[in-house]
C-alpha cells in the first residue's frame, strides 16, 4: 500500500472515529497497522478506538507496548496514555507520567529526554543514557 492510499485510509478512519463509527473505524487502523508497521498511526487508531469503548487497560497495553517498540511517537503516546491513566483511576500512574513529561519540557535536552523517556517506558537503549 502506498502513502496516497495509507493517508486516505487513515483520514477515513479518523473520520469514522470523530463521528462515533468505532466499529467501522476498527478495520481500517488494523488494516494501516499491518501495512505499515513503522508508523504510528495504526497503534495511536487502535488505543483510541479502545478509549472511546472505556477499554482503558486494552488502550494502555497498546500504547506501551507500541513505545517499547519505538513504533509510536512519544509525545502522542504518553498524551493517550495520560488519558488512558485517568480515566482507570491509576491516579499514581498518571502523576508520574505528568511529571515525567514536566522534566522533559524543563530539561529541553535529547539526552535528558532519553533518560526520562527510558525511565517511564522502559525504552531506548541504556548505553546511550550512560553517556
């Protein structure tokens, strides 16, 4: 599948998901997930159709499981996380990730970032964070 087709695919299936279509939404980020493994849009579809169902644990898993494998991107990640976090009542958890992501705007540096980044999701190399 092309980028063309993997855009229109995923325009529609935000679409579908914006208006309240879950189950036809479902489809089309499974579809995207698996024609591009690389990118982020296929996780971030199917967390966001597990919140929108309240399957908070379900969106949590894939969200971390999608950052331990560096496939997501981290800011959009830790943001659906967040939500996920609250809305499970895992209030500690969540307080956590917003103070990771506080110390990740303060420090504004890429090895701090890696640090943080590592601390919460378990991620990244720890040889680079020795530096």
């Amino acid at each position: 599948m092309d980028n063309k087709a993997l855009t229109y695919l995923n325009t529609l299936a935000v679409s579908c998901l914006a208006t309240g279509m879950i189950d036809e939404a479902q489809p089309a980020f499974e579809l995207i997930n698996g024609a591009a493994p690389l990118q982020d849009a296929g996780p971030v579809g199917l967390a966001s159709i597990e919140l929108a169902r309240g399957n908070y644990d379900k969106a949590t898993e894939i969200l971390k499981q999608c950052a331990d494998e560096n496939r997501i991107n981290a800011d959009k990640a830790r943001k659906l996380l967040m939500h996920a976090l609250v809305a499970t009542n895992r209030l500690d958890e969540a307080d956590e990730l917003r103070e990771s992501l506080t110390q990740l705007e303060a420090a504004n540096d890429e090895h701090e970032y890696l640090v943080q980044s590592h601390k919460f999701f378990g991620t990244g190399d720890p040889r680079q964070l020795a530096r």
